[in-house]
C-alpha cells in the first residue's frame, strides 16, 4: 500500500508538528478565554515547515516548495521578534 521509507516518515512527522500549533492554539485560547498565538505554535510551525520543505524538495514537487519556503522566513522572524522582546522587557 504505502512505502514507508525514511523520507515519507520525515513527511509525516513534519506535518503532525504542523498540526500540532492549532492544537496548542486552540488549548491556550480555551484557558485564557480570547484568541491567543502562545510560543510553541511559532516552534511547531517552524519544525512542521522546516521538515515538510525538507520532504517537498525531495519529491521535486515546486508547488509544495513555494508554499512552505517563504513560511520558514516568517515562523523564523516571529520567534526571533518573541525573544527580543522578551529580552528587552528585563
């Protein structure tokens, strides 16, 4: 049925960690009772798109690679925005 080889597995991962940031999203907006974005979704967005990308280049598949390409750059800019804030609030 499926070939499970090491790439399909990187696939997979990768998108249960993309998945898991609306999880994560939506059990921080239920416990502060608003809309909130809490910091691991910016990580799993990261880890999920970093390996989805990693599994869309190797199937040489260019739509999937623009549209996980540009994300990296943005989950990457959010964090990185997160940390410095933090850091300047000390």
């Amino acid at each position: 049925m499926f070939d499970f080889n090491f790439i399909m597995i990187i696939g997979l991962i990768g998108q249960g960690l993309f998945s898991m940031r609306f999880i994560v999203q939506w059990i921080a907006s239920e416990k502060a009772g608003k809309s909130v974005v809490p910091f691991s979704f910016w990580l799993f967005s990261l880890g999920g798109s970093l390996l989805l990308l990693i599994y869309a280049i190797y199937r040489k598949d260019p739509v999937f690679i623009l549209g996980q390409a540009p994300n990296l750059l943005i989950y990457s800019r959010n964090i990185w925005l997160i940390k410095k804030n933090k850091a300047t609030e000390k």
